[in-house]
C-alpha cells in the first residue's frame, strides 16, 4: 500500500550501510537484509547511498515567487523600502499565487526539502489573497511536502492599518503562525508592535514569526521585548526571529545575555545565509542551546533573482560564508537544513529513527560533508513513504 | 577536418538567433542558414540556446586539487599561517601533481572552461616538481583547454631562501608569470619582495601575477609599490594582482587614486569572490576603466573543500555576494568570468566576432543574468573548433 516501502543499502547520515522498511509512512525497522513490508510494497535499491532526513525550509516565501514564468528582469530599488514599493506596484501583473507557489513547491519537492516554512504576505490591499492562495497550493500537494503558513505584514502592520485585523483573520483561516517584521525599523513602535502580534499569538494558540533586520543595539533591544513577551504569554518554543541580523554583530557579553535568554524561552533563530554583513554565529548559538534552522528566503522573486529550492546548496552558502572548512562544521550548517528545522519548528517524528515519519532522502556521496561541496541531484525523495520524486522503484517485492 | 564547424541556431550573448561557422578553429562567419565550412564538417543544432564564449578561469591552483581523489576532511587551522603549513605537511601524501591537476581539468572542460590562469608552488622543499606536473597535465590537456602558469612563492619568498632562484627557473622551464605573495605580510620586506619578482619579469619577459591579502592601508600602499615597478620596467599590461582585499575598504579618495593608477599602467584586479569582508567594487572598478577577472581559486584542496570548476556558478557567487539584483549588474558579474578575464589575461582573438578562437560554450537560458542563477549544464563546449564536452553532433553535413 501507499506508505509502505523497503529502501534497500543506504547510508543513515553517512554512516554503516542499512536497510529501512517503512509501514504507513513511518520507520519500521533499520538493518541488514530485512524483508519488505508486504507483498505488494515497493523496494528502492539504495546503492550504498546516502540517506538523510528531508530537508527542512524553516524560512520561505511562496507566495512571491516569480519561478517557473518568463524571465523578469528585477525592477527594485537598492533599499527595504524600495523593495517593498516594488512588489506592491509589480504584483498585480503576475499569475496567481497558488500556480507561482505550485510551481515552486515541485521544485522544492524534486530537491528533498519535505517541510516547509512560508511566510506569506497580508495587507490591506491585497487582503488574505496570498494566504488564499498557498492554502490552495499547499491541499494540491498535501502528499509531496508540508507547509505551514505565517501570516506576514510585509508592507508594515501599525503603518498600514487593517493589517492587524488581517493577520488575525489570516490565523483564523488557517495560518499557522503570526508574522512581524522588524518592530522599530519599519513600523515604528516596537512595544505596540510586538503587543499586537503575540496577542494574536496567544488568543488563536498560534505561534510568531518575526522578520528583524533591525541592527546592533536596536535589534538587540528588540530581542530583548520578544524573549519578555514570549516569557509573559508562556509561548516558549513558539517563537522565532528570522535572521536576527542583530546577533552577528553585538558585543560578546550583549550576545551571551541573549542566547542565553533565547535557549531559556526556546525561541529559535533564522537565517537564510545572507550574502552581505557578519554571518551568524552558528556553533556560539548552538553552544548555548539556541536552534538555529535555515532557510531559502525568497527564490526568484520581485525581490531578488536568486535561489533554487535545494537546501543541500543552501547549506552550502551558509557553510562558504561561515568559513566553515572542517567536515563537523560543514555537517553544523547541514544540520541547520535538516534535524536543526525540525527542531526549531518542533516537527513531531522527524529524524532517521524506528517511529519517524519517513520523509526520506537519498543522494549519492562519500559523507555529509562532500554531499554538502557537491550538492549531487536527488536519487529518491520519499514523503511518508510514498516516492515524490528521484529515481522509481527498481523493483516490486 | 578538426577545427571546422557549423553550430547552427545559437543567440550570442543572448541575442538574436544565428548560426555560427567555425574554420580552421576560428570564427569565420556568423549569419542565417549559413553552409557548412566543408562536405566532412560537423554539424551542430544549437535549439536557440545561448552562445557564449568560453569561460576564462584567471586565478586557479591545479597543482593543490584533490579533485577525483576519496573524500579528505579539512585537517588545517583558520590562519593563513596554518594553512601554509598544513598544506607542507600533508602534500606528500597525495597522488602526482600532474594526475590531480589532469582531473580537475576534465572538470573545468565539462564546464565550458576554455582558458585557465593557474598559480603553481614553488620552494625548496618541492622545488619545481608541482610545475612540472601541471607542464605535464597542460600538454595533455592541450587540444582542450589552453593553461598559462605563475610560479607561485606559497611558503613565501626571501623567508624561504632559494625561492628567489626557482622562481627564475620557473619561467625558464615554461611559466608565463612570477607570482608573488603578500609582499608586507608574509614576506616582510615589500621593497625586496616586489623588487625580486619584478626583476625576474623584466629578465625573462615575464608576467607578475601577486596575490594581496595585506589589507587597508598597508595593501594600498603595497599597490602603489606595484604600480611604480610597473611604470619603471615598462610592464603595462603585463600585471596582474590577485585577491587585493584593500581595495574593498580603502576611503573614497584613496580608492580612486589606486584605480586610475591601475588603469593607467593597466594592472588588472583577480578576484575569487571572498566568502567574507566587503566584496571587491567591481562597477567603480570597471568605470575608471581597470579590467577585472574571476577565478576559482583553489578547489577541494588542503586549503578549503568548496568549488567545482564551474565559472558560471563562481560567477553567481560573486553576484551575490555584491547584492547585485539587476540584470545589468549580474551580467558584470558573468563579465568578469569571460571578456574581463581575456582583457586582464592579454588573450588573443577571444570573444564571438569574426576572426575570433571558436571557444565557444552553449548552455540553455533565456538571457544572460537567468544563466548565471540557473546555471545549466553546458550543452556544447568547444575549444578551437573541437567539441570537447557535451552534446555530441546530432548531424554531419
């Protein structure tokens, strides 16, 4: 039956060679030569692969994303403001949401990545279109890939007003979590800011997910309010800040308080491997018990023209601009694509273990680390234990 | 005959469809419905991709590669210090110079590299075995890929002594360039250093290629040091330096004097697009009128386990890198991987006209700045009017 399967000769996370037998979607048994889980069951020749947990985007954008359609050539201007401008005047001229965001998530679905983080853009203008939209995308492809939704005030929330009434609605039609984006820097009153949306929070049981690209001091300050908030409201290992730009750059004592402060609350940090500034000090946060997860940010959109879906090259990025060059630190920005994700985003059943969810990947590779340099096409993407993608079953028990 | 031609349907530089006719390795004619150069020339069906010209990798390390071999974790420590000396202590145990360099060629074919500028060590441990190895895998490489060497003081000059001379014999035996390395921060004597290998250069009608980590003010006075030696000898043209850091954090005024100087005596800049600091101002650069190459650096060496030989991809790196979104800003990055790279190199015939070498890359792709982010495999590379990798001729007129 769909669900059940039998992935011969592959490596768990680089190591011993195994077999895995999966029954309705979840791990069996791990070892040598087991038997299939049925008759009828799919067997997949592993070939002495790799095999890991399916990657994990903790930080998407699908509703914005331009793939798939004809080559546009980015219209914005250098600054966030210009960006945001750009997309409210340039969206109106594109397909739906839920082809673009289909479109997509194929792409994602074909790369391994089995759970996904979007956040998704509600304002005034455009209303819960966006939200309407992915929730669509997402049904389509319910047995591919996972989705949960934030609901996004990308245009600012106290500067546009309707916004918080949105993102309410947005939690009430199905978003998952509620968005901020960055409390001082754009909308103008962090206490407010932060008020209104762990309120929101805290009424639906719905968890927050605030953008902060505020910098040094001023975004410390405001890590400060979330880990307050989050204490107040008892959200612990709700809540996340997503690239927290601020903790690359604070003074060391500052940065101690607050990773300390952050494990404490289980607020876990996002980052997309940003191309400029400090990157994030992975093995420090992680040192101090804070989950760290990663994410694709936006691919191909009308902010920025780059990206693909492959979190293998995502952790890539993240490992190249960390200076990573040792195999345990190459394998730290693996993790944040994989087990760190579902850590931050407290996925049930995820991992390699008898009793997970088997959301599976196999790629060729000598290790973790070369797969990371070498980022190999995906040999089988399975998602609880159906076959997505990659190579079909060499052969029926 | 070898070197005749006819790719038929291709956009160069993603423009207006053409076909392409090569003879005796060069372009002889670009048009519509174009014959054939002869009844026995190879025929190639171009579908309407993208022509370009062969990728050109301006600073390489074919001797440190590790390419081809079983997967080795990284054992070096973060300086540049460490990493000189792990690099002493580990390389005898690896396979000959020329076996590794030799497969990491076959890479850089596949990509659609057509032209490589490779740093190869020198010193008095090694002596000049590494530039005898790569002597050895150029030759045999020689109808695929043409390889210029720079005799590379990588363990520095006047601290190791003898260097000085191999580096004499270095050009003897058939390099084109002497290197030189941190002339202030390694070496310790800028004056001497620079003194040394331009005298070498000026002896044997060399070239100087440096590598210039030294930062700020120090590394922009080393530059002055360069731009003198290069006015004084009459090697205009003729230089080249590598990495140069300190023009990414020079003030304003600084910056435009160190640039109209490297125009005037046309001192090209390499860069390998740093995974960290500023990236290099490649616009400024390109408006005073310097030319500015891309390289790869080293790649999966004792050094650092990333890179694959693909210029299209270290060219969407340092795109990113530069926050460059626009489409025009994107293709200064592509720019600097062929064109910018055959301007600072001094190649001969290089580029899509009439006339020009037939190193010739054909990816699929919309455009230019959509190649760069998507970066295809390469549908046809040809070096001299050889197909060297990819499609093989779908007909024979």
């Amino acid at each position: 039956m769909s669900g059940d399967l039998l992935v011969k000769d592959v490596r768990p996370m680089g190591g011993s060679v195994t077999d895995v037998r999966v029954r309705d979607g979840r791990i069996e048994a791990l070892g040598q030569r087991l038997e299939a889980p049925g008759d009828a069951a799919t067997v997949v020749e592993g070939r002495g692969e790799l095999l890991l947990p399916g990657f994990v985007d903790a930080h998407a954008h699908l509703d914005k994303t331009l793939w798939g359609l004809p080559w546009r050539p980015h219209s914005g201007g250098p600054t966030l403001a210009e960006l945001i401008r750009n997309e409210r005047r340039h969206r109106r001229e594109l397909p739906p949401v839920a082809q673009r965001a289909g479109n997509l998530l194929a792409a994602y679905v074909a790369a391994g990545v089995t759970h996904i983080r979007s956040h998704v853009d509600v304002d005034p203008e455009a209303g819960l279109a966006s939200i309407e939209g992915v929730l669509e995308a997402r049904e389509r492809f319910r047995d591919r890939v996972t989705v949960e939704i934030v609901a996004f005030p990308q245009s600012g929330m106290l500067v546009e007003p309707g916004t918080r009434e949105l993102l309410e609605a947005a939690v009430e039609a199905g978003a998952e979590c509620v968005g901020g984006l960055d409390p001082a820097g754009v909308d103008g009153d962090p206490v407010e800011h932060l008020d209104a949306i762990f309120g929101i929070a805290a009424r639906h049981g719905a968890g927050v997910d605030i953008h902060l690209h505020d910098c040094g001091e001023l975004g410390a300050w405001e890590v400060r309010l979330i880990v307050e908030r989050t204490r107040a409201l008892g959200l612990a290992g709700r809540v996340m800040i997503s690239h927290a730009f601020c903790l690359s750059i604070v003074a060391d004592g500052v940065f101690d308080e607050l990773a300390r402060d952050l494990a404490e609350q289980r607020i876990a940090v996002a980052t997309a491997a940003s191309p400029r500034g400090e990157p994030l000090p992975l093995r420090r946060l992680r040192d101090a018990g804070v989950a760290v997860c990663l994410g694709q940010d936006g691919i191909r959109d009308l902010w920025s023209p780059y990206g693909t879906g492959d979190m293998l090259e995502r952790a890539m990025l993240l490992a190249w601009r960390s200076s990573f060059r040792r195999d345990e630190d190459v394998e730290l920005a693996l993790e944040t694509a994989t087990i760190g994700g579902a850590r931050a985003l407290g996925l049930e059943g995820y991992g390699l273990d008898v009793g997970c969810h088997a959301d599976l990947v196999v790629l060729p590779g000598e290790g973790l680390a070369e797969a990371v340099v070498s980022r190999p096409p995906r040999s089988l993407v399975v998602k609880r234990g159906r076959i997505v993608a990659g190579r079909r079953a060499s052969t029926v028990a």
